[in-house]
C-alpha cells in the first residue's frame, strides 16, 4: 500500500532544529521539500506567495536518529557530533528526522509504503505515525482479476464513506485523533457482488454463493462450549457460552448453532452482533445414532455487523424447557454448532428447587471435578455444582434423575419481642403495643381483639407515622414495609421492623367488684418474649388468673425503635463533623414524629410469657373494692350529711 503524505510546519528562529516525520521501519521515498516564498519576489506581499523547492544541503539534512536518544539542542548540528554520525544501530529504533537552521515555512512531501497482510480474502495493513491523523483516504485498485473490496473495519472507530469507480474503490475516512491507524477489508470476486441493474434471481445466486464462501471460512473454526444448566421446579434452564476461534482474523457473517431438543431460546447475546434468529427445526436425525432416531430442535442464527473482523467470536445463549416433575427424568439439550472443525465443551449442572439430582444415563462424555469447570462459569452461580462433565464430541447424551421433595413453608416473620401496656380507668382504657419483628415477605400484620368502636391514636413503624388499614373480616392490618431499609432487598438476614401502636377503648364502669380481661390482642405471627404492664385504679383489690408469669421486674430486654432514616442536610464547608449536630427538622419530619405517650397511674403489675403463639397468652383480674377505702369514704359521707 502507497501513501502520499504532506506535512506543514513553521520555524521561527535561525536554530538548529529537528522534526521527527516518521518511523524508519516504513519504507519511505520520493521525498520533496518545499518553502513558502513571495510570489513574483515581491517581499511585501502577504496574501500571494508560492513554494519553492529546497535541496538538501548543509543547511537543510534528512537524517536517522534513535527514538531514545535525547532532543538535540540548538546548533547542535554544527559543534560537537554531526547529525549524520547519530543514525541508530543496527535494530535500534529510529525515526525519519529534518533538521534545519533556517525559518521560514515549510511543506515536506514523502511516500510511504504500507505492507498488506494477507489471509485469504482478508487484507489489513498498519501506520503508526509520529503525528496524529484525523483526515486520510485510500484508493484500492482492483487490479486485473476482477476482485472488489469490501466490509471494511477501521481502528479505532472511524466515519468512512466509500466512492466505487471502475477499476478502484475510493475510502475517505474521518478519524479521532490518532497515531496507530489499522485498517481491514475483503476482496471478493467482483462477479458475486450483485450490481443494480441485475435481476432478483442473479442477486438470490450471488447472495448464495457468498454465504457458501462465508461457510468455507467458517469451517477452519474450532468452539469451545461451556454450559451450566439449573434444574428447578419443572423448569430446565441452560446458560451457554460458544467459543468461536479462527486460524486467522476474518471477518464474521453468521455463526450457526443448532439446539436439540423442545428447548426455548430466550436471549442471545454476541460483541459486534446485528442480529439473531431461531427457526424451529423438526425431523431431526441424530448421525450418530444406530437407531436412526429424530427429534425437534431450533437452529439459532447469529448475524453479525459486516466491519466486524475478529480472530474469534464469543456468542452467549440461553434456553429453558419443561420437564415432567412426576416422570422424575431431565434430559440435558445439546446444541452442534454447525461449520467447524471441532467442537468441545463441558457442563455444570446445579439445582434451584427441593431435588435431589442424579445421573440417570449419559453418552459421549466423562465425569469431571468442580475444579476443572471454567471460573466463568462457576461465576455464574451461587449454589453448588452437583454434577459436571466433559465433551469432545458435540452429539452427546445426559439424562438425569431427579427426585422432588415436597417443600415445607416457614415463617416469613416473627417477634423477637413485645411488650404491651394498658391503663385502666374508671370507664376507659389506653393501650400500646411495642414490637420487634423480624420481616422477610409479610406486607401486613394483623391485630386482632381490638375493637371496631376503638379510637387508634397512633401508629408508628420504623420511627414513621402511619396509618393503618381494616380487614374485610374487621381486624387490624399494620403495615410492615414502611421506613425498610435500603438493605431490605440484598437477600440476606430478615431486616428488623420496630410497631409502635396506640389505641383507646370503653368498658362498663368498675362498681364495687367484677372481672376484667386484661389478655394482649392477638397477631398473625408468634412471639418469642411477651411483657404487659397493667395500671389499675388503687383503690380495687385484684387477683389475677391466666398463663402469664407475675414478675416484679422483667427479666427480658424491651423493644426498641428502629429507624432507617439517614438525614439529607447539606452541610457548610469546613464543618466539624465531631461538634455537636442538631438538625432542625422539616415539617414532614415533625408530622412523622407524633407518638403517643401511655401516662403512669394507680398501681403497676407486670408479667412475662415466652413463646405466645397464637391465643395461648391469657390474662384476667377479678377485683373488689379496698375495705379500708370503703369505709373511709362512708364516714366521710356520714359526717358531711349528719346534721341533716
């Protein structure tokens, strides 16, 4: 390859100086030197100059220099060592350099000549020049054998237009700023490229004939195959990475990979891809089956953008398919890539659902450990592999046995603790319900014994004010994913959620004696460690019966609040972050912020109960007036009415 460069440079100073043009490796000739003069010698003159032709001279020298050697300073060409005796040794890096002593403005013309690497119908050439490149074009000759360029890939990533003409194809490029240039093209015979005024038969013919060309140049292709598949509940999914390595750099056209089996294709992913098929095949017939058996299968089309051209191809896809849980047998798809020499692979399975997999039968491959499996495809997964094997043949069989359990639910919440309060006067009550629960999928929390007529003062989850909701069957429903935090989807430990709930109620009037039950409502979930503190009026008498424990101090540590708020402030420049900080809050905040507080009165009793499930947490008092209370308000009444 010929290129004509022309390079522009103005010198200021009558210095000795050196401008480095191009590398020594390039072979390189013609070279011309020209300087910008007054036309017509008219000094004055600014606008109307031509070029005049310089001859190399003592003044004006076309040396080598090694590219490691140090920039040589001014008038260094006339004392001390002659700019001819510094050319590099023999494999030492060099580059074309000028150098020159006068100013003025010059213009350096030079060919350069490129060697074209060839393989087959590809071609590429390199530059690597000293100054960068944004503006080239290049005029490929078709020469007398009727041959065409085409698909042409340009690095790095260029705007390029291509100009036919009859016997050359003209490429302007418009490239980043760059000092490696690579280009890369096919050459065909120019009786397979259709031409406009050919018919549709003859551009059907043509278009043939290239893909059977494609199809002799695919088939110096060797695969490597690595698969890990998943066995669920009735669902078989595969993950398959398709290794496509070439003897040379060409470019790509289509890869085609042919899927045995009822398998669904549901993505297929390739650098460089334009775009991908799967057209459902039926009557296959295995060749190296004895029987003559066939099946279904899909054959995946991979149709790649045509200034693609690599030296191997990596094409990622994925199936799934059904499987009769009852029948207990799953049998692994392969897939043939069509085209190559040789086509090797092996496979990972792991199981996602309450199965335990076996090997059933298998054909045509070898047991393997975890470790000779393919990091990439150990990445893929977090589960443990269960079975793995290896291929060197692409029609191969794996039938597995798959035993499934039947799954046992758990909890998706419990409390690890609650503790809940009332306050009993004459002809009301205020209770509050405090809890810490531990939430994985629950979205409500029902509360029950609390009554429809039932005035809910508050309610907090998480340090936020919320509102609760009524069942249809007239329970309370508390919501749990309020205020999460932004953990609460990583899939691991159950995050935490603190209930504040606060309500008030009506009952009859005490009188002289009577029962009241004093039992907690009753959620949807169990509770590890129950406390109630009840406050009764001081003048009654109560004995209290049930299965909780009086204690005189809890034994068990209290619930505390949860917040997942983080502040949003923004701070000053410079700011102390270990002074003292206190925010003042939005009013958002303050509304979220309201919580109702349970005032302390009469006479305090505390119990305890671990592990409540369900109703099995009972409390009820039996009371009676004091003695010493009754009388001493029947004589007070007595004295105050006597003189009547």
């Amino acid at each position: 390859a010929v290129f004509d460069f022309a390079i522009d440079f103005h010198m200021f100073d009558n210095v000795w100086t050196e401008i480095r043009l191009i590398d020594s490796q390039i072979i390189v000739g013609d070279w011309e030197i020209f300087r910008k003069v007054p036309a017509g010698g008219n000094s004055t003159a600014h606008d109307d100059f031509e070029w005049s032709s310089v001859l190399l001279g003592p003044e004006m020298l076309l040396v080598l220099k090694p590219r490691s050697a140090d920039a040589r300073g001014p008038g260094s060409g006339v004392g001390g060592e002659s700019p001819k005796d510094s050319a590099g040794d023999e494999g030492t890096l060099a580059d074309h350099v000028l150098m020159t002593n006068q100013s003025g403005t010059y213009r350096v013309h030079f060919r350069a000549h490129s060697h074209v690497q060839n393989t087959r119908s590809l071609h590429s050439l390199s530059l690597n020049l000293a100054y960068p490149l944004s503006l080239a074009s290049l005029r490929l000759h078709h020469g007398g054998g009727g041959s065409v360029a085409k698909e042409f890939s340009i690095e790095p990533a260029a705007f390029h237009e291509v100009a036919e003409a009859k016997n050359y194809t003209e490429i302007s490029m418009r490239l980043p700023s760059t000092k490696v240039v690579k280009l890369k093209w096919r050459v065909v015979a120019a009786e397979k490229v259709p031409r406009p005024g050919k018919s549709q038969a003859n551009r059907t013919q043509a278009t043939d004939e290239d893909v059977e060309e494609t199809k002799d140049q695919s088939s110096q292709a060797t695969v490597q195959h690595d698969a890990l598949f998943s066995v669920a509940e009735g669902v078989l999914q595969s993950s398959n990475a398709f290794k496509f390595t070439f003897d040379s750099e060409q470019s790509l056209s289509t890869l085609e990979v042919l899927v045995h089996g009822d398998s669904r294709v549901t993505s297929v992913v390739a650098h460089g891809m334009q775009t991908w098929s799967a057209k459902p095949l039926t009557n296959l017939t295995l060749e190296d089956s004895a029987e003559g058996q066939s099946g279904n299968g899909t054959l995946v089309q991979v149709v790649f953008k045509s200034s693609v051209m690599s030296k191997e191809a990596i094409v990622l896809l994925k199936t799934e398919s059904h499987f009769d849980v009852e029948g207990g047998r799953v049998e692994l798809p392969f897939m043939v890539c069509r085209n190559v020499l040789r086509q090797t692979g092996s496979m990972a399975v792991v199981k996602a659902a309450n199965a335990e997999v076996y090997e059933h039968t298998s054909r045509g491959v070898a047991r393997a450990g975890v470790g000779e499996i393919p990091a990439s495809v150990r990445s893929q997964t977090n589960r443990p592999i269960v079975l793995a094997y290896k291929y060197l043949a692409p029609r191969h069989s794996v039938i597995l046995s798959a035993l499934h359990h039947e799954e046992v639910h758990t909890l998706n919440s419990v409390a690890d603790v609650a503790l809940y309060q009332v306050l009993v006067v004459d002809t009301q009550r205020m209770h509050k319900l405090t809890m810490v629960v531990q939430n994985s999928q629950q979205q409500y929390m029902v509360v029950r014994d609390i009554p429809a007529a039932a005035t809910v003062w508050s309610l907090r989850v998480n340090s936020l004010s919320t509102k609760p909701a009524r069942g249809r069957d007239g329970t309370l429903m508390v919501p749990l994913l309020v205020g999460t935090g932004g953990d609460s989807n990583e899939g691991g430990a159950a995050p935490q959620a603190s209930i504040e709930l606060a309500w008030m109620s009506e009952h009859p009037s005490l009188g002289d004696n009577g029962s009241l039950v004093l039992s907690p409502p009753r959620v949807d979930m169990p509770i590890t460690a129950l406390s109630v503190e009840v406050q009764l009026p001081e003048q009654y008498t109560f004995n209290f019966t049930g299965t909780l424990q009086n204690v005189s101090i809890f034994s068990r540590k209290q619930p505390r609040s949860v917040n997942y708020q983080t502040e949003r402030h923004v701070i000053e420049k410079g700011f102390k972050f270990d002074a003292e900080y206190i925010s003042e809050p939005s009013a958002s905040e303050e509304k979220a912020n309201v919580k109702a507080t349970l005032p302390k009165q009469g006479t305090r009793y505390r119990f305890e109960k671990i592990l409540v499930v369900g109703d099995n947490a009972v409390l009820t008092a039996t009371y009676a007036l004091n003695l010493t209370s009754t009388q001493g308000d029947h004589w007070s009444w007595r004295s105050l009415f006597g003189s009547f």
